[in-house]
C-alpha cells in the first residue's frame, strides 16, 4: 500500500466529522426492479436500472441525487438522510471512532493487484477524505439482488416470490465492468445460493480474474453443505450475514419454513470450521435475528450460542407487521436482558445496537399502531397483492411509508 494511501486512510480516520465514507464507495441495486440507492440506509433513490436494459448504471454515480447526499456529508447535514439507529453511525458515534469502512489489505499483496484497482482505490480514498462533490473514481462495492427467488417460506417475508424480472446482457456488463475496480460485491435476493444468476456470478470465472474482491452475502444457509463450501474455498470472502432468527429446535422451523434445523446449523457450524482451519478465507460472520412475536423471549439464547461460535449476532425488528405491538413491554424486558447479557459476553457493538433498538422502541410501536390502523382500514383489499404492486412501484412505497409514518 503506498504512503499517500496509507497517509489518506490516516486522515479519514482523524476527521471526526467524517462519519460514512458510503456516499463515495458503495452503489447498491436495492430490489429486483433495480432501484440503485448509496446503501440501504440512505432512503434516496439514485435511479431505476431495469435487469433486462442495456443502460449503464455509471451515470447514476454523480447525478444530481448522489451529489445532494455527499453534499450533506460534506457540511455535517446528512441526517436528513441518514437514521439515528444506522449501525455505521452507531458504530462510528459511541463505539469506534475512528473507524472507516474499508478492507485492509496486506502490503505485500496489495502491491500484487492491478494497477486499475490500486489506482482507483487511492481516487476513491482521496475523494471521501476531501469529500468532493463529484467523484472521478468507479465505486469500491456494489450490492446487488439478482433476484427475489427463495427456496424457504419465512413467516416474517414480505418479498414477492413469484414476481419475474429478465436479466439481460446489460446486467452482467455493468458488473463485469466494474469488477476491475472493486474490493467487495454484495450478492443477496431472495436466497443466493438458490438462483442461477447470483450462483453464475458466485462460481463464475469473472470473478476469479480480481483476485482483490471480497463477497459477500446476506443467506439462510441451508443450501451452504459441504459442496458449495469447497466452491467458496479459492475465493476471498468479505462477510456471510447468516439470516436464522432462532437456535431453538422448536421455534426455528415455524420461522424459517421449509428449512430443516438440522442442515442449516450442520452447514453454520461446518462453516465456522473451515473458517477455524483457515479453509475459507473470510473477514467476519454475523447471524441475523428478526426480533418478531415467536422470538423475542430467545434473544439471549441466540446471543449465547453465536458467541460461542466466534459469530457476531445482529439483531432488527420485524418489519410489515404489528404483531408485536400488544406485547411491546415483554418486548422491552427481553431487549434489556439481551444488552446485557452481550455486555457481559464481551459483544460490546451488539450490545450498543439493542441499547438503540431500546431507545427507538417508543417510535417503533408508535408505527405498529399507525400501520395496524392502516390495514384496519384497507382490510377489504388483499394484502398480498399491495405487497407485490409496491415491490414493482418502490417509489411510491417509499412516499406512501413517508406520509403514514410506517
């Protein structure tokens, strides 16, 4: 890595008013009908890339929108896009603060890597530090949902299973193109491992040729068995979100349908293995835990059994349903034993993020009682087909939730 990388990455570090570098690093394909986004996080759409177009997403980097959002960054006004429970500002705020959300690599290595790559990535680091406005750099992640295609059933779902999108050659083009240049791509959906295009570009030859990726994935892990693995061995990995929601042999089938407890935790624990025997070169692995009405009592439960993994729990709210609005205050019991408990395990960031879940849990069901009025009131209509029309018209979904404040 050369001195002036080193020296840009020293200085992101020590300007405190730098809180995310995301606005000049990450693009990301949001749902299946291609709205790209900064990150999830970031409630702006930067534009609409259909799968089957041939239209470059590369304008979408420095159009109007995005500039907007760097702008904020750049004069300290971001939360007019940014939530307070954000876990890159949680973590940049009261946990690490001079953490900055890039991979570090070896020296050695690093100097191994195209002359493309490394270039780039010093463009990159130079503009985030110097937060300019427009950016003469290609990003460093992508995140894409190739499709919604699952092979679980998850109570908790609200993703249109049977909504169809093309992909044509312009999709593959535009990640190919920029695959010089990145040090991570997101692949999610749906469920990675259970699409063709996701597993194409997984197991593909393109990726191969950039020795400098990270994947990474958001997966149920039930079809992660021994053969995919072996697959993943040669490729360097970023992060694996594990999705599971429950350790409980008894809760876990009622969340996660059709998965069996027995495979998905054979294939986890097998995982964590390889990744023990440095078999799998991969960065960090976290397990995912929607806090919904079948579950919330199992928090610690799950805390326990991931730490002793070596796997960091992340913990969310349900969202698309008010379940937990009539039993909120066990709720608020369960998420304070759970903060805790990950304070006394030594999971300091998990226990930070459900300390903000208990400080934004008054405004959560405040929303349950807004949206458990709302269905009240459109019951007449049939909720799946709303779910499928706002999954193809994201804009309007996104102002709809703005006006109703769910």
């Amino acid at each position: 890595m050369s001195r002036n990388i080193g020296a840009q990455i020293q200085s992101l570090k020590s300007d405190k008013s730098v809180m995310c570098i995301r606005p000049w690093t990450s693009l990301e394909e949001r749902s299946l009908v291609g709205d790209y986004q900064v990150c999830c996080w970031i409630n702006s759409i930067l534009g609409i890339v259909k799968k089957n177009s041939d239209t470059d997403i590369m304008p979408l980097w420095n159009n109007d929108d995005i500039r907007q959002i760097r702008r904020s960054f750049a004069d300290g006004t971001f939360r007019a896009f940014c939530p307070d429970d954000c876990p890159m500002l949680i973590r940049k705020r009261e946990f690490e603060p001079d953490f900055v959300d890039l991979y570090s690599y070896d020296p050695g290595e690093y100097d191994q890597f195209s002359e493309a790559f490394r270039s780039n990535r010093e463009k990159v680091i130079a503009s985030a530090a110097e937060k300019r406005l427009v950016s003469d750099a290609f990003p460093l992640r992508l995140k894409i949902h190739p499709s919604n295609i699952c092979n679980l059933d998850c109570r908790m779902c609200n993703l249109d299973k049977g909504l169809k999108e093309e992909v044509g050659e312009g999709y593959y083009r535009n990640i190919y193109r920029l695959m010089p240049y990145l040090e991570e791509i997101v692949i999610f959906g749906g469920e990675p491992f259970a699409c063709k295009v996701s597993r194409d570009l997984i197991f593909g030859e393109e990726i191969r040729k950039h020795p400098q990726i990270h994947l990474s994935t958001i997966t149920n892990g039930s079809l992660l068995d021994d053969r995919v693995m072996e697959k993943l061995q040669d490729l360097r990995l970023g992060w694996f979100s594990f999705s599971l929601d429950s350790c409980s042999e008894k809760t876990y089938p009622g969340i996660r349908v059709n998965a069996s407890h027995a495979k998905t935790f054979r294939n986890l624990e097998r995982f964590v293995q390889k990744r023990d025997r440095g078999e799998i070169r991969i960065r960090d692995i976290l397990a995912n835990f929607a806090i919904q009405a079948t579950n919330y009592r199992e928090i610690g439960e799950f805390l326990e059994y991931m730490h002793s993994l070596g796997i960091r729990a992340n913990f969310t709210m349900v969202t698309g349903t008010f379940e937990l609005l009539d039993c909120i205050d066990e709720v608020e019991a369960c998420l304070r034993a759970g903060a805790a408990k990950a304070e006394a395990l030594g999971e300091k960031l998990t226990a930070v993020e459900l300390v903000h879940l208990l400080k934004e849990l008054p405004d959560y069901a405040e929303k349950l009682r807004k949206q458990r009025m709302y269905f009240k009131l459109f019951k007449i209509v049939d909720r799946e087909k709303v779910v499928s029309f706002l999954q193809k018209h994201n804009r309007l979904k996104k102002t709809l939730r703005k006006i109703i404040g769910i």
